[in-house]
C-alpha cells in the first residue's frame, strides 16, 4: 500500500513544479512576436492564466469526487473505459512524461556546464541527473516530495528575484527597433491574440499533475483542490509579473527579438553576473521540472499495473519505501537513454497533442460523474460556473488540438502512432490474458 504523507504545501509545490519549466524564460518573446503590444501580451497571460485555473477546477473536483483514485488515470478509466486510463499511461511511459523528463535533464546540463566551467559530455550530465533525481524518488515519498520542494522553492525565489530587478531595480534599455504597426481591424487583433495564445496555454499546461499523488496524500478530497487552485495562483502571478519585468526593461518589440529576456533582464541592473544568475535559475528550474516528472509519473504505470493492464512488477511497492520501486525505476532508465540519444527534441514534438485531448477528456469527465453521482452528498469542492466554464476549457480545450494538427501534422500524425500501438498492445493483453484465464 502507498502512504498518505502529502500535505496542502506539499501539493501546492507539486502543482508550480509541474507548471512552471523553462517556459517562462524563453515563451514571452514568442507571445511578444505576436501580440506586439504591451496590454495585449499581458491579457494573453490573463486569459491564459484564467484558462488553467479552470482547468484547475475540473480536476479539483475530479479529486473531490474520487479521492481514493490515482488522479486523471482513474478518472477516465471510470468515465469511460479502461483503455482511455492505459493510453494515458502508455503515452506518459513512451512519450510524454519520459521525453520531457530527458528534455528537462538535456538542457539542465546544457546551462550548468558554462556556469561552472566544465567541459563534460552534457548527455552524461543529464544522464547522472536523471539518476540521482530517480534515486531520491526511489528512497520513499517523502523524500521525493521534500527535494521537489526544495527545488520549486529555489525556482521561484529565483524568477522573483528577476522580477523585483525588473519592475524595481533595472532602468529601461534604449532600444532602436521600430515599434510594431498597430493592428488594421479589432479582427487582425483577435487573430493575433488566437496565435499568441497557444504557446501561453502550452506554458500553463501541467495544472493537473497533483492529482496523480492523490493516493499519497493526506485528505486528498480536500487536500488536492486546495493545492492546485493556490499553486495556479501563483504560476498566474508569476507569469503576468514575469512578463511585466520583461517589458519594462525591454519594450514589447526588443522583447520579442530576445531569445534570453530574463538574462536581458538581470544584465541590464547587474551586467554579466546578472546573466550567471539567471542560468542558475534556469538550471534549477528544469531539474525541478525532471524531479516532478519522475516523481508523479511511475504513479500511473503502477496503477495500469495494478488494474492487471500492465506488467505485475510495475505494481511492486517496497514494504521499506512505500512507493512503486519499478516503475520508478523504469521511468528514469527509459529517459536517461533517450537522453544520451539525443532523440528527445523529436519527442518533445510529439506530445504537444495528447496531453491536452487527455485533459479534455476528463473535462468531460465531470459531467459524466455528476450525473452518475446524481442523490449522493455534494463533494467538498464543485466547478464554479459550471456548465458553462467546463464547457468552455473543453472548446480550448479543441482549437488547441485543431492548431496543432493544422501547425505540425506530421508530428501530430507520428504521436497518434504511437497511441495506436498501445491499443494493439492493449488488444494482445487482453486476449491473453483472457486466454490464459480460460
């Protein structure tokens, strides 16, 4: 049996772990090239913001309705069958969670070895991270969960530290890049704000990682929805101060040609040992990002495991360290190898689409449940505005997945690939199991 050792702060930390990776470093320029002014890249950050914490709600009620279960898995395995909550593990155990875990360890090497002067292969360096953040997962929940707080502690000490520089300390820079034309029509401006806002909701993405502890934690009806509404609250305020720092050191139009803000940012008040810091926070934020990853995601192989959809020993816990030793382990050795291949970019690409139809699904999820939970007590938490703001994440929810089909259909194409081998592989289980029950 896992142990229920989670607490709200444990939660809250998990939530911003899993929100919060390099984006906020590098994706307000990419918004900036869009939306172009000041106030219409804010509201991008606001709508985007508003458009998780929905999210956030969902799943809030999700884990107020089903406590006892393993977070999105359990949730569509129940609302609709089986196979939904073995595809979402599947995809999490070949692609998803093992290719961001590898991506996370890549360019935490990538930013440590030039700040401290070393000249390592950085694919081994992202290999021993990976199996030093895999080794403390491994040792028990506690002490993943407690290094996971250290990490997201540090994170955000160091993204408000570029903050208070920005807003406070460093005075706007010169800049002689023209401003950008004003939009002809209030449609061109909506157009705009439409494009600018899929790498922002990319950015947001994760907002449901908690759930998957939901096991683990200590009153997960009313520990889970408290951790992940205070957590996106505070990835919102993050974003949207981040963005402003941004701004008003470099303008809306320097900003959209920087590829590094935020070392802009901190070189601009304090010069080169501005930029060291900022790599600092940057190295800090992807391990976190790595170690949250590999904390939350064996919990998924281990539950397919222990619904017989998978293999038995994925559902091994350690009478010592109470957590699934396996899949643990599994998951950090199937990402340090694609670390030191070097394939995890293309992975990267593949698991734009997935993750967000998974989250739609479960959108779904609560009116399935609502009707099923029709005459049973009021669950401690409800989505506010309900229908209608399940309704509407659900339309986001769907233009996100249109564009990216419409931007990227090969890699969309390659991603639903391999979503279809894991429904053969399903398929061959089943029927042999079957076979064997007989």
């Amino acid at each position: 049996m896992l142990q229920r050792r989670l607490g709200v702060l444990d939660l809250t930390l998990i939530t911003i772990g899993a929100v919060i990776g390099s984006g906020i470093f590098r994706t307000p320029a990419i918004v900036a090239q869009h939306a172009h002014s000041t106030p219409l890249i804010l509201l991008c950050w606001l709508i985007g913001g508003i458009m998780a914490i929905i999210g956030a709600f969902v799943f809030a009620e999700l884990a107020a309705r089903r406590p006892a279960d393993v977070g999105i898995y359990a949730y569509l395995r129940d609302a609709f069958h089986p196979l939904v909550g073995f595809l979402l593990a599947w995809s999490a155990l070949t692609m998803t969670y093992v290719g961001s875990t590898a991506a996370a360890a890549a360019l935490f090497a990538a930013y440590l070895l030039p700040l401290v002067g070393l000249h390592f292969d950085p694919r081994i360096v992202a290999v021993t991270a990976i199996a030093i953040v895999t080794l403390i997962n491994v040792l028990g929940v506690r002490q993943g969960g407690t290094w996971q707080n250290i990490l997201v502690a540090l994170k955000v000490f160091g993204i408000a530290a570029v903050i208070v520089t920005g807003v406070l300390i460093a005075h706007p820079l010169p800049s002689e890049l023209p401003a950008f034309a004003p939009f002809t029509t209030p449609g061109s401006a909506i157009a705009a704000i439409g494009i600018a806002m899929l790498p922002v909701l990319f950015s947001y993405n994760n907002f449901q990682a908690a759930t998957l502890v939901a096991s683990e934690t200590v009153d997960p009806g009313r520990t889970i929805p408290l951790g992940q509404i205070i957590g996106m609250l505070v990835v919102l305020a993050t974003y949207l101060l981040a963005s402003i720092a941004y701004l008003h050191v470099l303008s809306a139009p320097a900003l959209a040609h920087s590829s590094t803000p935020a070392s802009d940012v901190m070189r601009a008040a304090f010069g080169a040992p501005g930029a060291a810091v900022v790599a600092a926070v940057i190295a800090i934020s992807t391990l976190g990002f790595m170690s949250n990853a590999v904390l939350l995601a064996p919990r998924l192989y281990f539950q397919m495991a222990d619904d017989g959809l998978f293999f038995k020993q994925f559902a091994w816990v350690s009478p010592k360290a109470r957590v699934p030793v396996v899949a643990i382990a599994v998951h950090g050795a199937i990402a340090a190898i694609i670390a030191a291949s070097g394939t995890y970019e293309q992975i990267l690409n593949w698991i734009s689409l997935w993750p967000w139809i998974f989250i739609g699904l479960a959108a779904c999820a609560v009116f399935i449940f609502r009707r099923r939970d029709a005459g049973l007590p009021r669950p401690a938490f409800v989505v506010p505005l309900h229908p209608w703001s399940t309704v509407l994440l659900i339309a986001t929810i769907a233009a996100i997945s249109i564009a990216v089909v419409v931007q990227a259909p090969l890699d969309a194409l390659y991603g639903t690939i391999v979503m279809i081998a894991g429904i053969l592989f399903y398929s061959i289980w089943k029927a042999v199991h079957a076979r064997t029950a007989a």
